[in-house]
C-alpha cells in the first residue's frame, strides 16, 4: 500500500533538508501521471480559470470549480497529499471561509487548503485550523489581488515590503498554517522567510533557498501557449515524454538544480 505524504511528512522533510516537489493538476490523467513521478503535493490550482478554462485570471474560479477538479484529481493522486486552492471571495468572513474548505474537504477530498494573503487572514486561519483544516499561506505575488496590485510584478523589492512581508509570514505560523507559498518575491527575502519559519515555504519565482519548488504543470510542459513567467523552465525540452518531465521536474527540486539563476528574481 502506497504511504500517503501527510502534513506531518512535509514538516519532518522540512526538518532533514529534504526539498519538497509541488506541481498542479486539475484532472485523474494529470493527477496520475503527476503522483506516479513521486510529486509530494498536487495542488488542484484556482490558475484552472486561466489554463483550463481560458480565463484571463483567477478571479471568476468558483468554489463549485474547485469542489468538482478537487474531486477529479484525488481519484488519481494515491501519495501525495492533495491541496486545493480557495478561490477569490470564497474566505472574505469566517463563516464563509469555514463553509468553503469544508466543502473542499468533504466533497472535495483535499487535505489542506490554500489562501492567499498576510495579516488580514489571521482570523481566518485560525478559524480553519481550529475546525481541524490544515492552511497553506500565499504571500507575495498573489494572483486574486492582481487588480490592486496592478498587474503580475515581482513583490517585496523595498524594504517596507519586505519587512512586513517577514512579520506577514510569522504571524501566520503563529496563526497555525502548515505551509507557505511564497510567489514572486526576490531570493535574498524568501531565504530569510525560510530560514525564518518552521513550517515549509515552497517557492514559486522565489529562489532555491526555499524548502520546496511549486509549477503549474501546463507551464512546466510546454502546454501553455502564452509566454512563460521568468520562473517556469520546460522540462520537456529534454524530457521526450510526460512522465520524463515530470520526474525530471521531481528530481531537478530534490538536486537543488532548479531553480537556477535564470529563473530567480533579485
């Protein structure tokens, strides 16, 4: 029988210095191409609005969008443990956000759930891991809050940023989040954050310090047909087929080879 990656497994791979592999799937073929490889988490992203459903963000994915891909994925996924995102105004209260993971979970089948933003979502958090939902945190970059943002641009360059970003990060351990995904951010600040937290900060464009790598899998493929973020490298260009890449992605994060310098932010 297949040992399940639990939150506790994560924890401990954090404790040995073992990198930790994140890639995203959205359905059982994906999921399973993707656990077979031996990724330790699939995230069942809200990016499906812009690679599966042709969307120009993440902002109209519904929680009946991720209930239902959540649900499709975990037929698939027999080791790695299953993380679902929240999608945008699924957690603006607390009641909200406990009717929402639950669902993700009870209908779902995810084992963690992830949300993004710092100081505002410790109520939140607590809330959820109170109710026994293990949280991933997403700082940085986060794509639901593009429009106030401005755009997708590297977050945590002026020192005011980062600063608050650090505090952002140990707060929510405090809060109780099994995890952190740090997006966007330069190499220097995600190794302190890292350095900083007992609890695994998985990057994504954030440096090779970080205690793990997340892709969305279509970029990592080559499937993706708009131009690839600075973070992305294809693993299929010398793979020659799926399942290549994808252990090829699973042993290029455990080597510490990927990220490189080309794919990281100053």
């Amino acid at each position: 029988m297949v040992k399940r990656v639990t939150v506790q497994t994560l924890l401990k791979m954090k404790q040995q210095s073992e990198k930790i592999s994140v890639l995203t799937a959205y359905d059982y073929s994906f999921a399973q191409q993707i656990d077979s490889a031996g990724v330790d988490v699939i995230l069942v992203g809200d990016s499906l609005g812009m690679v599966v459903q042709g969307r120009e963000s993440t902002i109209p994915v519904t929680v009946d969008d991720m209930v239902y891909h959540t649900k499709l994925v975990g037929r698939g996924a027999e080791r790695a443990l299953l993380l679902a995102d929240m999608p945008f105004m699924s957690y603006a209260t607390v009641a909200q956000a406990l009717e929402s993971a639950g669902r993700m979970m009870k209908e779902g089948g995810a084992t963690m759930v992830k949300l993004e933003g710092g100081a505002a979502q410790l109520e939140v958090v607590d809330a959820l891991v109170n109710s026994n939902i293990p949280v991933c945190a997403h700082l940085g970059l986060q794509p639901q809050a593009v429009h106030r943002l401005g755009g997708y641009r590297v977050q945590g360059r002026e020192s005011s940023v980062a600063q608050q970003m650090v505090e952002d990060a140990v707060a929510l351990q405090s809060a109780g989040a099994s995890m952190l995904v740090l997006e966007c951010v330069p190499a220097t600040l995600a190794a302190n954050i890292s350095a900083e937290l007992t609890i695994p900060v998985i990057g994504i464009g954030a440096g090779a310090a970080c205690d793990g790598q997340v892709l969305v899998s279509y970029d990592m493929l080559g499937v993706t047909m708009d131009a690839a973020p600075k973070f992305v490298k294809n693993f299929m260009d010398d793979a020659g087929s799926i399942p290549a890449a994808l252990r090829g992605f699973v042993a290029a994060v455990q080597d510490g080879s990927f990220p490189a310098a080309e794919h990281i932010f100053d």
